[in-house]
C-alpha cells in the first residue's frame, strides 16, 4: 500500500483559554491517554493554557526520559485545557482519514521509537511539529479504516469489562477485609511481620543489567509490575539460568507477597501469580513470606494496602534523606493487626476462591491484549 505524507491530512491548533471558561487541566500519559493533571494551578493564570477539544490530538514533543515513548493522545468528550507545552492539532480531511484510525497508528511500539529516532536538540530530545507532519503512514479507503478501529474497539471493550469485573471483585474482598477488622478490633493482636514471616527480603540487578534481559527464560519481577492487588505481566523482564542462580537467595515461592521499597511505586503489593514462576525479584522488590502459607498471604496482602498501614508506610519511606525508599528493618519491625486464625483462615479461604475468577479474567485480558498488538502490528502491512 502507498504510504501517505500526515501532514497533508493534519493541522496545527492554537486555541487558548482567553475567556477562562474551562478549569479542568489533563496532561497526556506515555500509556497514549488524557490523565488529570497533578499540577497545582491554585492562583495559576489559566488564559494562556491551551484549549483541547472533541475529536483533536495534543502531544509533549519532549522524548528525552519519556520511557523511550511519546505521550500522545485523542480526546473523546468535553473540552478540556492542557498546559501550553503541548502541541494541539486536527484531521482536517476526516472523509480521507478517520482520526481514531490515526490514534491506532501512534498507538504502534513502532511509532514510540520512531518518534524517538527523529527526536534531536541539545538539551531535551524533542520530537516537532515538522517532524510529525514529515510522519508517513498507509492511508486505505475510509470504511477500512473504520472496520479495522471497530474491530479493535470490540476487543478493547471487552478488555474494559473484564477488568472492571476484577475491579469490582478486589473491591469486595476490601469491604469484607474492613468488615472483618471493624468486627474484631477487641481481639486483635498486633504482631510485626519479621514474627509471622519467615522470609523478607529484596533481590539484586543481575550482572549486566537491563542490557542482560531475554527474551524467554526465568522471569525478574520488577517494581513495574507489581501494584496494589494485582499483579501486571507488562513488561515483564526475564535473565538467563546463569544469572538467576546468582540470585538463588531470593528466588520467589508460591503465594508469596511482593512489596515495593523505593520509588515513585513504594508500597505497591500484591501475591506473586503462580503463572510467572519460576522468578526472582531485583533490588526494588521485596518478598514478603508468611509462616502460615496461602490464608496468611492473602491477609497480609490486603492488611499492608489497607489505607491506614499505607499510609504508616508511606511515611517510613519519605523519612529517608535521599529517597522514598524502605528497607528490610523498617518492614521487619512493622507491624499489623491480626485475628484470630479461624478468622484469617476463612477470609484466605474466600479471597482464594475470589482470585480463581481474577485469575481467570487476567488470562482473558492478557489474550486480548496479544490480539490488539497483533491488529496493530498489522496496519502498515494493510
């Protein structure tokens, strides 16, 4: 197929918030969606912010420590402001190209490292104007577009159900969690972990580092993917036979619990899923071991993101000189509240079962997931 010059279908908009009718501020993630911004604009002059509407894209031209991605995005829905560091602009021929089309183009890996490659400047890399109209991409007639972004919709969709499914799952093992700590609070009895763990610690970087990693072999969970509850295969990264004996110390068992100890990611926890092992864990991943094996695990794992214990830690972390981190001593010397053991046995017992339909939709998500990767890796041969 005939590759297309963009810039022949787009064009540059400059629309600021001159009259101060919109407050709701985005930002753009790397993961190429609209996010609420964390800026602080109490007292900020908001005229000069510029204005995204209803079917346009806005993008950070900056590359440089972006993750090797570009933060890049299609606004469905009200008008919202974004930062005047943003570049806005428009399909201006949408019987040629549909503009959600496009969006599944920038959504390509292969994009993110283009976009990278044709990034220059001295101080920060920065990905420009020119440089995104000089973008070629294969432009089919307009109702093959449409069938190729509803069937990636469709999948997308369904995607969306399935985690709001476990969404709500997780949310009612919190409730009964709460319920179960509120019920007993005349009974609980504080211990810190290093009495009910018979193991905690963190791993190391392998020799050679990132540089290292394989395609197929033991797997290295990192802080990247372990958050609250759950656990994500993204990204996932994986070291040689050689380089996982060297690190045979902290080799992670089943049901164990994985903590973060440093970063922007400290406290993130979730249980280890069966389907990754055998794994190890690097420098920024805790292993959290109960004595008492899978109930004790996966009270512990909602006792330690429990609002409250979360918040003990956040603090423990932000106490350093340097950065937020936490180390073996501070989590050894924690403590939680416990119940008695029928009572942790028989919410083990439900989250268990609770996880077994996590467990199921995950494996679903992660399918669909492969699919809208093989879709995309598909349009420039389209």
């Amino acid at each position: 197929m005939e590759y297309k010059v963009l810039g022949d279908y787009i064009n540059l908009v400059d629309l600021r918030n001159r009259e101060l009718g919109i407050t709701n501020l985005l930002g753009v993630s790397i993961e190429k969606r609209f996010i609420p911004s964390i800026a602080n604009i109490v007292g900020t002059d908001l005229s000069s912010y510029k204005v995204v509407k209803n079917g346009q894209f806005a993008y950070g031209p900056v590359t440089s420590r972006n993750g090797e991605k570009i933060s890049i995005a299609l606004l469905n829905g009200e008008d919202y402001i974004i930062s005047s560091s943003y570049t806005v602009f428009e399909v201006t021929r949408k019987d040629e190209l549909d503009p959600e089309y496009l969006m599944l183009w920038f959504s390509r890996p292969e994009f993110d490292r283009y976009a990278r490659y044709r990034s220059h400047g001295s101080v920060r890399e920065i990905f420009g104007w020119d440089e995104m109209c000089a973008v070629e991409l294969p432009v089919p007639d307009i109702e093959k577009q449409r069938k190729i972004v509803k069937a990636y919709k469709t999948i997308t969709d369904r995607i969306a159900l399935k985690q709001r499914i476990n969404d709500n799952l997780v949310a009612t093992l919190r409730a009964l969690y709460q319920k179960m700590i509120v019920d007993t609070q005349t009974t609980l009895s504080k211990h810190s972990l290093s009495e009910i763990c018979s193991k905690i610690g963190s791993g190391a970087t392998p020799k050679g580092g990132k540089e290292s990693y394989i395609e197929e072999g033991i797997a290295l969970i990192r802080s990247t993917n372990v958050f609250d509850y759950s656990f994500s295969y993204s990204e996932l990264a994986h070291i040689t036979q050689e380089q996982a004996d060297a690190l045979s110390n902290v080799e992670v068992e089943a049901d164990d619990v994985l903590f973060n100890i440093t970063g922007v990611s400290v406290t993130r926890c979730c249980i280890v899923p069966d389907d990754v092992l055998p794994a190890r864990v690097n420098q920024h991943v805790m292993i959290i071991r109960p004595i008492n094996g899978k109930d004790m695990s996966y009270y512990l794992m909602f006792a330690l993101c429990d609002p409250d214990n979360k918040n003990k830690l956040f603090g423990i972390a932000q106490s350093g000189s340097t950065r937020e981190a936490i180390n073996k001593q501070e989590m050894d010397q924690f403590q939680v509240l416990l119940p008695s053991d029928s009572q942790i046995a028989e919410f083990g017992n439900i989250a268990q079962k609770t996880y077994a339909k996590i467990k199921q939709n995950t494996a679903e998500i992660r399918k669909l997931s492969d699919m809208t990767s093989i879709l995309l890796s598909q349009l420039s041969s389209r």
